[in-house]
C-alpha cells in the first residue's frame, strides 16, 4: 500500500543536466504515465527507481523508507519488489520464451519445474502467447517480445510495475494491443502500482490515471487524462498537438 | 588540450580503467565464492571453453611441436647434438610454448567471444534486466565464466602438450631419422611433472586473465555495435599483451626453483 515519492531528484552525465530537481508522486494503485520528449531523462528516471543509476541529489521515498542511498545489497531486496519492462523488451536471447519467464522464479524460489511451468504457461497466457512458450526471442514479432516482457516482469508478482516505453516501434494494432495489455494487468492485480513512460500521446490518454509531463528536468505539469485535454499550459498544448511551433524548441 | 593535458588525461583514464578492472574482478572473484552456485552455467561454459577449443589447440600444439622439431633438428644438428632435440622441445613446449599458445588461441576464440556476448547483452539492457530481477549480473555472467576458464585453459594446454610431443617425435625419429634411443631417454631424463605442471599452473592464471578482461571489456561496452566492435578488440589486445608480460614475471619466479630442483 505504498506510493512512490521522488523529491528534487537530479541526475547529470558529465555537465549535461538531465533531471534539475525533480519531484512527483506515484500514487499507489493507479497508473501513471510520465510524458516528455526523447532525451528529457524519463528512462533515467526509470533506471533511478531501480537503483541501476544512483541520483547526484535528491530522495526517493518508497512510502516511508527512503531507498536512494542503500547499499546494492540492500537495494536487491527493494527491486523484488519491483518488475519492469525494457524498451526492446530486454529478452535474453540465449534463451527460450519459456525460460525467460522462468528465469526470476528459477533465480528467487526453489519451486519444482513442475511448478515453474505451470506458473510461466499460465503468465504466457495472460498475455495471450501460451503457444510461444518454446520459441527463441528472434523468432518473434516485436510486440509479442514486449508482451513476453510483460510475462516476466509480472511473474512474481510485484508491487510496482515499471514499462520504459512499452509501444515504441510496433505497429497501431499491436499498440493498442498493449496498451490494453497495461490496463488490464493494472486492473486485474489487486495491489498493483504501474508507471509508464512514454510520447505516445493516444497511447497515455487511453490508459492513463495520472499524467506527469517531463520538460527541462523537471515535472512541469501533472492531472488526470480529462486534465491534459483541456489545460492551455503552452508546454502540454505543444506536445498533446505534435506542433513545432511553442515552448519546446526542436 | 596541450600535450601534458592528453598525457595526463590518459594516465587518468587509465588509472580508472586499472581500478575498475580491479573492482571488477574482486567482484567476480567473490562471486565465485560465494552461493548461490550455478553449475549449470559453469558446465556451459567449461563446454564452450574446454571442447569446442580442443580441436584448434590441438591443431595448433601438434604443428608447433613438428615445425619446432625441424628447426631444432637443423640447430642442433651443426653441432652433432641431435640426441638433444627431443627433450629441449619438450621442454619448451611443457614449460613456454603450451601455456602461451594455447592462452592466446582460446583468448582469441573465447575472449573475444565473451567481450562479444556480454557487450551485445549490455547495449541491448539484458545486464540491466538481470540487475533488475534482483540477480547479481557480475556473478551470473563473469563468475561462471572465469571459473570455466580457469578449470579448463589448463586441461587444455596439456592437451597441447601431450599433441606437440607426438607431433615432435613423430617428425625427428620417423621423418628426420633421429635415433629413437637417445631422443627418449634424454626426453624422460631431462623433462620433470613439474615442467608439466608449471606450464598447467601458468595457463590457470591465462584463463583468469583471459576471461576477466573479456568479461570486463563487454560488461562495461557502450554505443551500440561499434563499442561492442571496440569493446571486443580492446579485450584481445589487453589480455593478449597480459599474459605475455605476466608470463616473463612468472618465469622469473619459477626459474630460480627450477635451478634448484637440478
């Protein structure tokens, strides 16, 4: 029952500022979606959350424990509490599907394989590729990988659930296929806090319960879907409206 | 930047580059240690080191130990000391020649390979995705590894010295007419298990070399093909002129006990 808190977080890669004091609320069981350009620090923000980069300054609170300067070792403990979805799904591709998915219960559970496949067909169908179970990742589309993905990273069950822009590349279709994916995952594990990055505008307005936009290292706007149609903030109008012209120089 | 700066610039650069090797290792190193233990993964990669190297350190112990024979036999032979060449290529091979090839031949396949796969698993966030399952990626990739290679670099440098003696005796006693009884005798008076087993202490260490630094190299790759491209030759070059300083300091250790042991 815990929200996330990132307070005045920054990160910067040699003197390029990435995140300039950056605070936002992840409100436990709901969906949020980070929006923001390519390259305005959403997927650094992800990695933070996962300890696999450490901010220069700031906190990240997990309701009231403050996770942002554990030892790895401890932190390992925080990220069993989180799944997450790669970009470009992340797949090991010396593996099969099946032992994807199997790989996070064979490395933390001492479960038979009996039951490890019993529990990764059953995952695999949620996400409707029961029949891929014993495919390679090559030998599948992109959005089958990142429903795979999706498999994975909901196999044991987390707390929160991270995807780093989980419809980049695929196709209308497949997108809303995700999207639906997301939502329906979200809907259907009790418990379950989801945040989304992504640009993809019909993509955040359909699935969406929060909305926080990314702009300049900071969150400059935050508000339900209903909210970013209608606010007249210069930054959000430009970039709901795809127009070159505004606030953001391209 | 002024030439003292760039000097100084890459004596930092490098500096780092020690000290993160360094870390890297330690880490890997412990992670050997420590559980959980992951023999399925160490099997796969003694397979991958250990068999599919055999047939090309064999091929490569068998024509150094022929080519050294011929060589030797035209040495030796101007000054009448043929009955020599047996047990002087033997124990160049035992001790020098088995440990050095065969280190450089598997880094070459095997280094290269795991600078190769790991720098592919890191610019496409596989490292990451195993980080992210809570999974210590230094112990699942590295330690695994260089645990096979240290087992195996050794069996297999016997292996090169077991082929390059058949492949010198075969040459100096059934093509180059060196009379078998001296050629033998002298071999087995001259030539000790130590030598062996020298040579096969030396080569454990290449291995954890060869594999550490290949480790390290793709662990640590950055900007997609093109860093996994410099990531992988960077490996080969930087393990490759290791094993050779580290072997001539080896040697100056192990030659004093040698002078001993006569």
């Amino acid at each position: 029952m815990s929200d996330i808190r990132l307070v005045g977080l920054r990160k910067a890669f040699g003197k390029q500022e990435v995140l300039r004091g950056l605070d936002l609320v992840v409100p436990f069981g709901k969906i949020t979606v980070i929006i923001g350009r390519s390259g305005t620090g959403k997927s650094v923000l992800l990695k933070q959350l996962m300890g696999l980069l450490r901010p220069d300054s700031g906190s990240i609170f997990i309701g009231d424990t403050d996770i942002t300067r554990l030892p790895e070792g401890e932190f390992r403990k925080v990220r069993n509490r989180f799944g997450m979805v790669f970009q470009n799904a992340a797949l090991f591709d010396s593996m099969t599907v099946y032992e994807n998915v199997a790989f996070p219960l064979r490395e933390h559970t001492r479960l038979r394989e009996r039951e490890i496949r019993e529990r990764v067909v059953a995952s695999l169908a949620s996400v409707g590729l029961a029949d891929a179970i014993d495919k390679d990742p090559h030998q599948i589309s992109g959005g089958m990988k990142k429903r795979v993905a999706v498999a994975r990273a909901l196999i044991r069950k987390p707390e929160f659930l991270l995807f780093d822009e989980p419809t980049t590349g695929l196709d209308p279709i497949m997108t809303a296929h995700v999207d639906e994916l997301i939502r329906h995952t979200q809907d259907t594990s009790p418990g379950l806090t989801s945040l989304v990055i992504s640009h993809d505008m019909e993509a955040t307005l359909r699935i969406a319960d929060k909305i926080a936009m990314l702009f300049e290292g900071r969150v400059i706007f935050e508000g339900t879907a209903d909210d970013v149609r209608s606010t007249d903030h210069p930054v959000v109008r430009q970039f709901v409206e795809g127009r070159l012209e505004g606030p953001i120089k391209v | 930047m002024n030439p003292i700066e760039r000097l100084g610039a890459w004596v930092i650069a490098s500096i780092e580059d020690l000290g993160g090797y360094t870390r890297f290792t330690a880490r890997a190193t412990w992670g050997m240690i420590r559980p959980p233990y992951r023999f399925r993964l160490l099997f796969k990669q003694m397979e991958f080191v250990g068999n599919q190297s055999l047939s090309i350190v064999m091929l490569t112990g068998a024509f150094t130990g022929m080519v050294f024979a011929v060589q030797s036999d035209f040495a030796f032979g101007r000054f009448g000391a043929r009955g020599l060449l047996g047990s002087t290529v033997t124990l160049a091979l035992t001790r020098e020649l088995g440990p050095i090839l065969t280190s450089l031949m598997v880094n070459g396949r095997v280094g290269s390979a795991m600078a190769a796969e790991l720098g592919t698993m890191r610019v496409t966030e596989q490292i990451d995705a195993i980080e992210s399952m809570s999974v210590d990626p230094v112990q699942y990739l590295a330690s695994p590894r260089i645990a096979a290679s240290i087992l195996m670099v050794p069996i297999l440098c016997a292996m090169f010295d077991l082929v390059g003696v058949i492949g010198v005796s075969y040459v100096a006693t059934q093509m180059l007419g060196v009379n078998p009884g001296p050629f033998y005798n002298r071999m087995e008076w001259f030539v000790d298990p130590d030598d062996i087993w020298g040579g096969m202490m030396k080569s454990a260490i290449f291995g954890y070399i060869l594999a550490s630094v290949g480790c390290y190299r793709g662990f640590y790759a950055r900007g997609g093909a093109e860093g996994v491209g410099q990531a992988t030759t960077r490996a080969v070059v930087a393990s490759g002129v290791a094993i050779l300083v580290i072997d001539y300091f080896i040697t100056l250790i192990l030659a004093p006990m040698s002078v001993n042991r006569a």
